[in-house]
C-alpha cells in the first residue's frame, strides 16, 4: 500500500473516532504532512482520494472539511450507490485483498466501444478479480478500460486501482450506474462461492474522469449474503404550487 493509501486510511480512522466532528476543518497540508512525516504532495494525494471517496470537501482559499453529514457506515459491508465504486475506498480500516483471475488486452466489442466512446482500433483492458474484504470474499469485478489510460499492470491491481489513477493524474468525476439482481451463472460459481440461480446483486457503471471522457465500463457481482447499497439523496427546498 503506498503512503498516501496509509494515511488517507488513518484520517478516514480519525474521523470515524470522532477526532474530527462532522463539518470540522482539517489542519493544513504543512501541518499534515509534519504530522504524519511525509511530504505537503503525498498529503494532497491522500486528500484527493478521500474527496473521491466523498468523505471530506474543499474550499478554495478555506481548506478542506469533513463532510457535515458525515457518519460512520453502520453496515461497513454498504457500498455507497452515489460514489465510484472501490472495495479500497469504502472498506476503509479493514484488510482488502484480490485475487487476479485475469489481466489482458484485446480490440473493444460494439458495445465496449458506445460504452466508453472508443474506436474498433482503440485496445482495451480486461481485468477479472475476487475482492476479500477480512479474508470473506466481497465481490467479482469485470471491468473494461482503456489502455490509453494508464499502463495497469497486476501489482496495481492487489490494490486500488482508482488509487492507482489518482496518481497517475486522473480526476474520477463520478460514475453513471445500474444496480439489479440476477441468478447466480457459472462465473459466480467459480469466483464467489455462490450456488447456481442463488440471488446475486450486479452493478453495472461507466465512471467519468472531470474532462468527461468515459474511463471504465465495468459489472461488480455481489454475494446476497453481504450484499447492500446506501444513497444520499438531497432534495432542493420544496415550492408548493399557489392555491388556485
């Protein structure tokens, strides 16, 4: 785990103590980096990746807060439906490991290729792997991604590889994603440990960087046993309509 991922994972630990109270600001990046001895750039990646996460925000010229709504997850298996989708990021404080069932590259499919707004000549990542979350498994992801966007290889891919992109310089915006059930297929079988037609939860995404270019088309298959999502859904103040 790089130093950044380290202490991201150690803010993430103080807020969830109550060594920040929700809203609170952060101490600067100089005060920061003296206290976890590293560097004001390290810091600033690990404060990328909790804004990624959507648990602290920033202000220009104010600093960077913890978000006021901000509480710790009552169930730590949720995976949040209104953020990009990382086992890394939200399992903070918990031993994520993968297993890599498969790592290639490959032209795209016509479907590939809408997906991620590439052409039949532009080759793609295939990436397979089983999430552990504590040793139990999480998920099965299949993800597609461009191979223009970072060389990825199967070191990264033990750990975040939205991790990976933020220090690469990628800026993740946000994701467009699908959540259903469907009955177990001989791929969860294999890769989960579930039993054929059992209930599997599937969320499908295409994730965005900030200039909008389309970076992942992915399918992450959740167990039914340790599957759930939570949401935070903000409403714009209410205007009844004038009585006629």
């Amino acid at each position: 785990m790089y130093k950044y991922q380290q202490i991201a994972q150690a803010l993430h630990q103080m807020f969830t103590d109550g060594t920040y109270a929700p809203g609170a600001l952060l101490p600067d990046q100089e005060q920061l980096a003296k206290q976890f001895h590293t560097t004001r750039i390290t810091i600033r990646k690990a404060i990328q990746l909790l804004i990624v996460e959507g648990v602290v925000y920033s202000k220009r010229g104010a600093g960077t807060f913890l978000r006021k709504d901000y509480q710790p997850a009552e169930n730590p298996e949720d995976s949040p439906i209104d953020k990009p989708i990382g086992t890394t990021a939200t399992q903070q404080g918990r031993k994520v490991t993968s297993k890599v069932l498969g790592l290639t590259a490959r032209m795209p499919t016509k479907q590939e290729q809408k997906a991620l707004v590439i052409g039949t000549a532009d080759p793609v990542y295939v990436i397979d792997r089983v999430r552990f979350v504590e040793g139990t498994v999480f998920a099965y992801e299949h993800t597609i991604m461009p191979t223009a966007i970072m060389p990825i290889t199967e070191e990264i891919l033990q750990g975040s590889v939205y991790a990976a992109l933020l220090a690469h310089g990628v800026k993740i915006a946000g994701s467009h994603r699908k959540v259903y059930a469907i009955k177990a297929t001989k791929a969860d079988v294999l890769a989960i440990g579930a039993k054929l037609n059992d209930p599997v939860l599937v969320i499908k995404q295409t994730s965005y960087t900030e200039e909008g270019a389309p970076f992942e088309f992915s399918e992450s298959h959740f167990p039914y046993q340790h599957a759930s999502v939570t949401a935070d859904v903000e409403l714009g103040p209410f205007k009844p309509k004038a009585a006629k």
